[in-house]
C-alpha cells in the first residue's frame, strides 16, 4: 500500500473492501430483464411475426406494437433474432437504430450474450428512430427524456479547453441534439480525460443534472487499465494527497497540513501479459487524473501516459477505459447500471480476449 498522510479520509472511503466495492456495491442490484412473458423464445422455436398476426391489426396499430422475446438458455442476442424469423439486413437495422432493448437498455451487437430469463424488447426502426437518433462519432449507449450515457472515444475532449472549442463531446452533443429537435441540450456531469474512452453521462435537463451531481458520491464506477510492468501486489489500495502545479500537472505530496484533496485507489491485476498487466481499477475517490498519478506512483504508469511517465505507447493512445457505470436515475429512481467490453486496441496487448471497438 501506498499512502501519504493529508487530510483526514471521509467515513466512506474505507468502510469497504475492494472485492466488495468491485463485486457487491453498496445499494446496488443487478438490472433484472425487462418486464413481459408475452412470449418465450427456446432453440428451434419461431417467434410468430407480426405479419402472422391474426387479430385484424392494421399495419399502423402493427408499427407501434412492441414485441417482447423472453430467452430461456444461454444464448447470443443473432441466435435468438434468427429464430425470431428476422433477416441479417433487418437485424442490422434493428441494431443500428436501436431498436432492440433489454431493461430499457439498447442493444447494439449481435454478439451479445443472453442469459437464461433475459428479456428483450424490440420497437420498430421508424418508431426508435423517431425518439432517438444516432449521434456520429459517438456511441450512445443508453438515452431517454432526462440523461443520455455514450461510449467516449478516445482521443476527444469532454468539454472545451483554452484552445480546443469544437472537438469536444459536449460541442459534437450539442449540434447533434440541435440537428433532432432545435430545443434539445445537455448538462455536464462529469468528465473523462482527453486520452481515456469509455462510459459518460450527461443530463438532457437541470432538473436532472443537480440530481446527478448531488448523488455523484454514491454513484459506482470501474475502469479497465493496462499498465507498463507488473505490480508486487495482485491488490491493493493507493492513498495521497494530489495537488495541481501552475502547468496543470497532478502530483502526490506527503504532508499532514491539509495540502492537496484526499485520493484514494483500489486495483486488481487481472491478466498479465509481458512487460504489461491489465488491472481492474476503482477510484474511492474522484480526482482529476487520480489514476493515472496514483498508478504512477506504484511506479506502473498507464501505457501511453507520458504525462506521468509511461515510456511506451504501442496502441497510440491511452490505455484507460471507464468500464462500468451503476447510479440511481434522476427522475425514476430506478437502479441504471451500465458496462463496456474490452476496447480492441487492447487487444493488442491482451490477445486471446473476446474485444469491441473503441
């Protein structure tokens, strides 16, 4: 462990084990499946199509109708389409304007794995794309009346800096919203560092900002890290106090007179490969650049880190992932739980590990 004695920890930061925080948050409870047993899906069945309906529905009550797939065994999200009677080109349409769903959550690759129990929804293209469109070059993972969550690429701001106002999330969100509806806009929550990809949340109201902000200490995250050499320690925490130089470089300092803002940082190895781990890593705290600096500080910088002393960079870019992401909705109440595969450029650093892009 390393620690550096500052400020006193709040209560919290402590109070669980990292196996705990990784695997059993507290307040937490996996996402069930959707609701509705309308029909139920096993190998070798075809789901009756629309088209076969017998009720006299007109093609219009049809086109708003939802269908609802129950999955009975282990199963991948094509499997269980194709045995639904749809095509490869309509699945794809389907997935491309998101029209497939499990827990209100849209589905977007066809090799989702299913588990027995799960339930998913599947909405018109017309109709999905009538609510939400695509944003290009920036995967929305889930999106409703009050927050939108999107798979950052790597490589782009989240909001504007002293010299970059346009290539930013927040900028390239903005239009895109803009371009839907005119009225449309979002509201900073939180930020990932220019070079890390993964999960992002932006509120679409204030209502619904403040109640993000308010409750960003008990929201859960987990990011997915490949770092240069391997710790001692398969586990561990890091513990600082970080403070900003006037070059806006974090660093740690030892100091018991209350300089710099506590940090703390929980990490597992996961796979060693090399001269590089994959670590799994979870910061207590929420800090600016705290993972880069305290992983850094266990002398196993972030591969493609050289701000903070990495000495290699074969994937050209950073590789820092925001992996998981659990909060309780602003308005509904309801438990959103999200979580990112493997980025493939990871792969090539870890091979032999199912990856996606970005």
């Amino acid at each position: 462990m390393v620690t550096a004695p500052c400020r006193s920890p709040p209560l919290w930061a402590n109070s669980r084990s990292f196996s705990q925080q990784l695997y059993r948050p507290r307040g937490w409870a996996p996402t069930g499946s959707a609701g509705g047993n309308d029909q139920t899906l096993v190998p070798g069945e075809r789901l009756r199509s629309f088209n076969d309906d017998k009720d006299g529905l007109s093609s219009a009550a049809v086109e708003k109708q939802v269908k609802k797939i129950e999955v009975r065994e282990a199963t991948t999200l094509l499997t269980v389409l194709l045995k639904a009677g749809y095509s490869r080109t309509k699945i794809k349409q389907l997935l491309k304007y998101r029209a497939v769903r499990q827990a209100e959550q849209p589905l977007t690759r066809i090799d989702q794995e299913l588990a027995p129990g799960t339930s998913i929804t599947i909405i018109s293209e017309k109709e999905a794309s009538g609510r939400y469109r695509p944003c290009p070059g920036l995967p929305i993972v889930y999106e409703d009346e009050d927050i939108l969550v999107i798979n950052k690429p790597a490589g782009l701001l989240t909001i504007a800096s002293a010299t970059e106002r346009e290539k930013t999330v927040y900028y390239r969100l903005t239009a895109c919203l803009k371009d839907r509806a005119g009225k449309e806009r979002i509201f900073l929550v939180h930020r990932l560092d220019q070079g890390a990809s993964g999960l992002l949340v932006f509120a679409k109201t204030d209502t619904a900002q403040r109640a993000l902000l308010a409750a960003w200490p008990d929201v859960r995250t987990r990011y997915r890290v490949i770092v240069e050499g391997v710790p001692q320690q398969s586990s561990g925490t890091v513990q600082s106090c970080l403070c900003e130089s006037k070059i806006h470089r974090v660093y740690s300092v030892a100091t018991d007179k209350g300089i710099g803002k506590y940090a703390e940082t929980a990490y597992r190895v996961v796979r060693v490969q090399g001269e590089y781990a994959l670590l799994e890593v979870i910061p207590v705290t929420s800090r600016k650049n705290q993972i880069r600096v305290h992983l850094a500080d266990l002398g196993h910088p972030v591969v493609g880190d050289k701000k903070y002393g990495a000495r290699t960079d074969p994937l050209r870019r950073m590789a820092l992932q925001s992996s998981f992401l659990a909060f309780t909705h602003p308005v509904s109440g309801k438990a959103m739980e999200f979580s990112l595969e493997q980025p493939a450029a990871f792969k090539i650093l870890m091979p032999g590990k199912k990856a996606v892009k970005p």
